[in-house]
C-alpha cells in the first residue's frame, strides 16, 4: 500500500514537472515579445522609423523566439503623440491526451509628451 502510494505520489511530480516543461516555455516567449514591444515602442515614439520597420523588427524578434506570429497579425499604430504595437497569435501545446491551444494578446502602448 505504501509502496502505491509513493508510485503515484512520483506520478503526480513527474506529471507537474512535465506539463511545466511544456507549457512555460510559451508563456516565457509571450514575455519576451511583449517587453520587446514595449522597447520598440517606447523607443520609436519620438524617431521618424516606419510602422513597416516597426512590425519587420517585431516579426524578426518573434522568429527568434520560435512565436508563430506572421506579418499580417503585428499592428502597428502611429498615434497622436505615441505608438502602438499589438498582436494576437496562437501557440498548440500538445499534451498527452488534452493537446490545448493557448491564445496570446501582446501589446504595448507608448505616449511622448
């Protein structure tokens, strides 16, 4: 009986550890993108570098990171006094048994003054 339970006790572990090996690594790209976002935008609200440049350089940096995000998805937004840059992209995490798509909305807004 004990030995059951310390079994299925190292199930349980072995479980969280490897659905934590296969889900945090989206989260972490999702992070990292959108603190690159925030840079670009923070960065390019009081330069003259285009929306286009602006989404290239996203684009570049999420194939870095291995996000499926396409060009088309990226928006990018000169704004009053600032710049916006957002995107929407889904990650499938194939898990055994429940395979999930995990949605993300990365943005970033920047207003100079």
């Amino acid at each position: 009986m004990k030995t059951l339970r310390a079994l299925l006790g190292l199930a349980v572990v072995a479980a969280g550890f490897y659905l934590a090996w296969m889900l945090i690594p989206p989260y972490f790209y999702n992070y990292e993108l959108e603190d690159f976002m925030a840079q670009e935008a923070r960065f390019n609200t009081y330069t003259a570098k285009s929306e286009t440049d602006m989404r290239e350089a996203v684009y570049k940096k999420a194939q870095d990171l291995t996000v499926p995000l396409t060009r088309e998805q990226i928006t990018v937004q000169r704004i009053s006094n600032g710049v916006s840059i957002s995107a929407d992209y889904t990650v499938h995490v194939d898990l055994p048994l429940y395979p999930i798509d995990v949605t993300f909305h990365p943005a970033s807004k920047n207003k100079g003054y």
